[in-house]
C-alpha cells in the first residue's frame, strides 16, 4: 500500500513540478533580506545568512539521516516542518524518494519546490575517520575575487585644493582610492573540516600604503573541524556564537517578523566558522563543542582589537603627577577607515569574550544554560544622557541565561530567561501551534527591562536592541484553498523608558498581511500589505517642548512572476506607500520589471532590471537585485527617479566562472547627490561596476 500511494504521489509530484521554473528558493531568501533591510539603514552582509544555503546547493541535505540542527541551517524550513518530517522518518523509516514530502503535514507544494534544490534521498552510510591524504587530495578549493568602485568622481576623492569641503580638509577626505577589493578562498572535504580566508579593502581605504602597508584593511580566517571523538566540531580563529533564542549572546542575523511570520523561533548553531567581511558581528579564538550521548558543552574564547572614540582625561591622587588614561565615548561599528578620524579610532582597543553553554537533548526537548563574560581594555565613560542612563558605562559585564524548548502534544514551546550583573532581567517566550494541516499560529511574548545589559544580544525585538521593551506577537500561516497561501501577523510592543527619538515612554503596533497565489505551474503572484504605528518627538523645531506625536507608515506591494519559456523569467512588482505624521503626508511609489535569461546547454545568466520610483525618504522602499555570489544589493529606491542594473555570470569551464555587474541610479529631482558629504557627486546619476572571478580546484 505504502509503494502504491508514493507512486500515485511521485507521479503527481512530478507532473506539477516538472515544469515549473519558478525559482521559490531564491524568492524566499529575497523577500527574508527585504525584511531586514527594510527594517536598518546599515549595510549589512548577508553572506552568513547564504553561506549554508549554498553548501547544501552543492551538496545536497540526506533527510533519511538529517539531525534537527542539520535542518535548522535551511533557513526557510520552519519548526513545526522540522518537527514533522523528524516524526515521520522515525515512525515509517527512511525515506524511498524525496518525494514523500508531499505526504507530510506543512509541507505544502511551494514548500517542497523550495527545498527541493537543498536534499536528497540517500542510504545512510556510516561516518568514518578523516583521512588527511583524502582530505588533500579530495578536498574542494575555490578562490573568488571581486573589484568594484563607482564611477562617478565622489568629493572624498578630490585633491584637497578641489574639495568642496575645504573648511577641514586634511579631516573630509578619503586617503586611499575608490576601488574596492575582496578576496575570499574557501575550502572543505565533505562536511567534516573547513578552512576560509576573507580578505577586503573598502573604498577610501589606503591599500599597501601609509597607514595600510600590509595590504587589505580587513583580514579573517577559519578552520572547522566535525566529528573527532567526543569533539562535536572544533573552531579556531574567526567564529560566531549562537545560543538559545539570542537574549544572552547571538552573533550574527537570526530570526524576527518577516514574510514568514512562522520562522520566529531563532535557530542556534552554537559554534560556527564566520566567512563574512563585516568587521564587528563575529569572535576571534578558539572554541569548541564536547558531545556526551544528550549532553553537550560548549565553551569558547575570544580576543580581538576593536574600533572606538577615545579620549584623555586627567587625574591625580594628593602631591602625585598627573596620570592621563584612556576611556571610551562611543562604540564604531561601520568597519570603515578611509579619513583620518575613522583610523584614529582603529582598533584603539582590545575586547576579551569568554562564555560557556550547557545544553540537554532529548526527544522532545532541549534545555540549554548559557553564562558569558566580556571586558574592554579600558572603561566605558558615554555621554550620559536621560535615554541611555541605563546602558552599560563600564568596562565589564556578565550575563546567565536559561532557554528551554520542548514540544507537548505538537505544540512547540520556547523561550529564554536571562540576566546581567547588575540585575538587569530580560524574558521571551513562544509557542509554535499546527491548529490544522492548513493553519498554523505562532506567538512570542517578551519583556526585556531597562536596565537588562548585553552586548552581544539580539533577542526578538522591535527597537533593534534586547532592553527596554515588552511586546506580543502573533503570527499565522494558512493554506484556504489549492494554491492559495494567506501570511499574517500582528506585533504590539511598547517601550518602558525613553528612547533617542522619543523623550517619554512609547508604544507602537505592527501589521502585516500577505496573500500568495500560484495560478499554474509558471505564474506566481502575491499581495503584500505592511502598517505600522510608533510614536516619536514632535517636528516642530519653533518650540523647545519635545512630546510624542504618531508616525504611521503603510506600503501596498503587488509581486507577479512568470515564466514565458524554460529560459526566460520576468518579474514585475508595484510599491505604493504613505507616510504620515502630524501635519506631514508623504506618499511613493516603485515600479520594476525584471528579466532573468538562462539559455538552455549554455552556462549564461542573465539578470536586469528597469524601475522607476518616486518617493520622499520617509517613503522610500528597498527591493532585492541579483548580484554576484556572496555580494548582496538591497538599495533604497527613494526621490525621483529610474534604477537599472544588469548582472552577468558565465562559466567558462566547470572551473571558472565570472560575474559582471553594473547598476545605475538616475535621479530627476536633483542635480547633486549625497549633498554636503564625501560620497558628494555632482550631477544627477551615480553608478557602480563590479567584477567577480571564481576559480574552483
């Protein structure tokens, strides 16, 4: 009976999906990197969030002999999938195609398109020792370097008698030229040892000159090794720590409100290689995971030098000489250092991370307990103000927590406890609820106090930081009818104490709903809706009385993809947006069509895209393009405008491939851009080129 139905099942399977080009992978890696640019103005590096994706790409998932955690690294599989496939494997065995997923609650038909690229079916074979001679002759290398620069003449780079920042010359301009340069080799055999190199040099930055003469601004290294005995996995060198749901300690991105309102339960990894070129979110040591049956320890240490304002005080003690020391104003997280302000804060001081984590796996459940402790090599002296009085102001810092996960009757529950050494507490709690094979409900409560200090958090939050806000969410997923997908979730938070913009406790609310419809096998489209409401400062600069006015913000976004041929998939999206806050009403729009061009038996790709925007910043929009691999471009489309960009991979052998890029935005409303800057460009358009060479042996 068993071989009938999965015959009946493949046999459909494959009728539905033979034909459909629709690349449901990319899409949901797209819409995860819009949720999270839309929500900072920092240029984030999103390779960390690509990087498993892209192993598994090449080496695909075996479900028969997936652990939880290997499953947790596919990004856009959700718990309750886990939970279930989990379930089925260990109660009807291993899997004979993968096309059994079609018989698992969750995994809905996009679902199973999505994954498909990622896992495979195998035997289980059983782990063997690493054989150093297999693993140099059998290892796979691959060195990627890319250049890119704008082509514009910028006014950081003008000669200083040119500058049009003239007033502080030597200060306003950039020391090295435009060009950016990157590197990366990477390296693994099998999935037992792994060994990467980033290299990278940001425009401005001098490169083999003055205060740069060993070459690159930026340089980091990992080596990985799994399975040794008891030894779980080994890191030397550049790493991220990942544990519990990110109220202790979390570097790295994790989970928060996205298009996928049941992907809330953040997934850690513990200890993991860090490959990425941002220069802050990542530990520099050693660590390494003990595994003993349902035990593991992990523990870990870190030391590195990190970017900071200083400055000199005085003191003295009785008839004794004056002693000068050295304290922190402020924290520098750009990574940047072109002028001479960004390189005299450099590196100026040392930070020293160590941290443990205890952690009991069973069946149906795990509890971890998580104790770390951070010091900088001189004391932290900000510029108290009434909203940050409660942040941290001294040079050390502990904090305990406790997270737990279990699962009763289907229903998965989560959550964290945590506290720092001067009392501070933070909570959040979830649960993840299958009310029905097509409707599932997810809920988060947190509440992080005022004064809960940690600076390596990322708890679920609203205000970007795990303090200072309480806040319930709840979120659904439901499937009406046959191709129809309805998303949703509603977010209410409020702050307790005051805020940078907001001079007296706030609260806000978040809304968001998305109905998604595959009409066949080659179209997809969706309607997207997103309301929020916050509180902030009033506007009105003729008074001296700050209070707290409204600001709400509201998009509508209609996303249509299709597939004219095997070859050719055009995209089209319409943005409309409202802003508003007291007596200012702000309103935008975006439109793009995008071409992706994929010759059949000819290894060429190509991705362009034409839009036109017009919208004030408080409006603006930020939309996903393709770049080259492990480079990523989420622009805000704001003013008055069109933006193009095309992006070109060949392979010329099975070993080389190359990728060119070029975008441009072109603005109507204006004739300089970034006014009164050193990335100041005279005229109306600002574009870029990019060059990248993968060499594979």
């Amino acid at each position: 009976m068993k071989k009938c139905c999965l015959l009946i099942c493949l046999l459909l399977i494959i009728f539905n999906f033979a034909q459909s080009q629709t690349d449901k992978t990319s899409q949901t890696i797209e819409d995860l990197i819009e949720d999270i640019a839309a929500e900072t103005d920092e240029e984030l590096d999103y390779s960390t969030l690509y990087d498993d994706l892209n192993y598994f790409l090449n080496y695909p998932l075996n479900l028969n002999s997936a652990t939880k955690e290997d499953l947790e690294k596919l990004q856009f599989v959700n718990e309750l999938q886990i939970q279930n496939l989990l379930k089925y494997v260990a109660k009807n065995g291993n899997m004979l195609t993968i096309y059994e997923l079609q018989l698992i609650d969750g995994f809905e038909s996009e679902d199973i398109q999505r994954i498909l690229p990622f896992v495979t079916v195998e035997i289980i074979k059983e782990s063997s020792k690493i054989d150093l001679r297999k693993a140099l002759k059998y290892g796979s290398n691959q060195i990627f370097i890319r250049q890119q620069f704008i082509l514009q003449q910028q006014s950081g780079y003008l000669p200083i008698s040119d500058s049009i920042l003239e007033n502080d010359p030597d200060k306003n301009r950039y020391l090295g030229n435009r060009h950016k340069h990157y590197v990366k080799y990477k390296y693994h055999y099998k999935n037992r040892i792994f060994i990467g190199a980033t290299m990278e040099k940001d425009p401005g930055e001098e490169f083999f000159a003055g205060t740069q003469k060993q070459g690159f601004d930026y340089y980091s290294a990992h080596l990985q090794i799994e399975d040794i005995s008891v030894i779980k996995r080994l890191i030397i060198g550049d790493y991220q720590t990942q544990f519990g749901q990110g109220l202790v300690l979390w570097s790295g991105m994790g989970g928060g409100k996205s298009s996928y309102p049941l992907n809330i339960k953040k997934k850690a990894q513990g200890l993991k290689k860090y490959s990425s070129a941002d220069e802050n979110l990542f530990m520099r040591g050693a660590g390494v995971i003990l595994k003993f049956n349902k035990i593991e320890l992990s523990t870990f240490v870190s030391h590195k030098y990190i970017d900071a304002n200083t400055a000199q005080q005085d003191s003295s003690e009785g008839d004794s000489e004056d002693i000068e020391s050295l304290y922190i104003t402020s924290f520098q997280n750009t990574g940047y250092h072109a002028t001479p302000n960004e390189i005299a804060d450099k590196h100026t001081i040392t930070e020293t991370v160590y941290g443990t984590n205890l952690t009991f796996r069973g069946d149906k459940y795990k509890i971890g307990a998580t104790a770390v402790a951070y010091q900088f090599g001189t004391d932290i002296n900000k510029d108290i103000k009434p909203y940050n009085q409660f942040e941290q102001n001294n040079n050390k810092n502990a904090n305990l927590g406790l997270d737990y996960h279990f699962i009763l009757q289907d229903i998965n529950v989560f959550g964290e406890v945590a506290a720092s050494q001067n009392g501070g507490m933070a909570i959040m709690s979830g649960a993840l609820i299958p009310m029905h094979p097509q409707i599932s409900l997810a809920t988060v409560y947190r509440k992080y106090q005022k004064d809960y200090q940690a600076y390596y958090s990322s708890g679920f939050s609203e205000g970007g930081k795990t303090s200072n806000e309480e806040g319930i969410y709840l979120g659904t997923e439901i499937y009406p009818y046959k191709k129809w997908k309805i998303a949703a979730y509603m977010d209410s938070f409020s702050f307790e104490w005051l805020k940078s913009r907001q001079d007296s406790p706030s609260k806000g609310a978040d809304f968001f709903l998305q109905i998604d419809y595959n009409l066949n096998r080659n179209v997809d489209m969706y309607w997207k809706m997103k309301h929020e409401i916050k509180q902030e400062n009033n506007s009105d600069e003729q008074t001296h009385i700050k209070y707290l006015e409204e600001m709400s913000k509201t998009s509508f976004r209609y996303h249509l993809s299709y597939n004219l041929k095997k070859w050719l998939t055009l995209k089209n999206r319409v943005e409309y947006s409202i802003y508003h806050k007291a007596n200012v009403y702000e309103s935008g729009f975006m439109m793009y069509q995008d071409i992706k061009i994929a010759p059949l038996n000819v290894p060429l790709s190509l991705y362009f895209r034409y839009g036109i925007f017009d919208a004030p910043y408080n409006a603006r929009f930020y939309a996903y393009e393709n770049d080259v691999l492990y480079a990523f471009s989420v622009p805000g489309y704001y003013y008055k405008g069109f933006r193009t960009y095309m992006t070109l991979s060949y392979d010329f052998t099975d070993k080389i491939t190359i990728w060119l890029r070029y975008g441009q935005f072109s603005y109507s409303d204006r004739n300089i851009i970034s006014e009164n800057s050193l990335n100041e460009i005279q005229g109306n358009t600002k574009s870029e080129l990019k060059a990248q060479l993968r060499i594979k042996f």
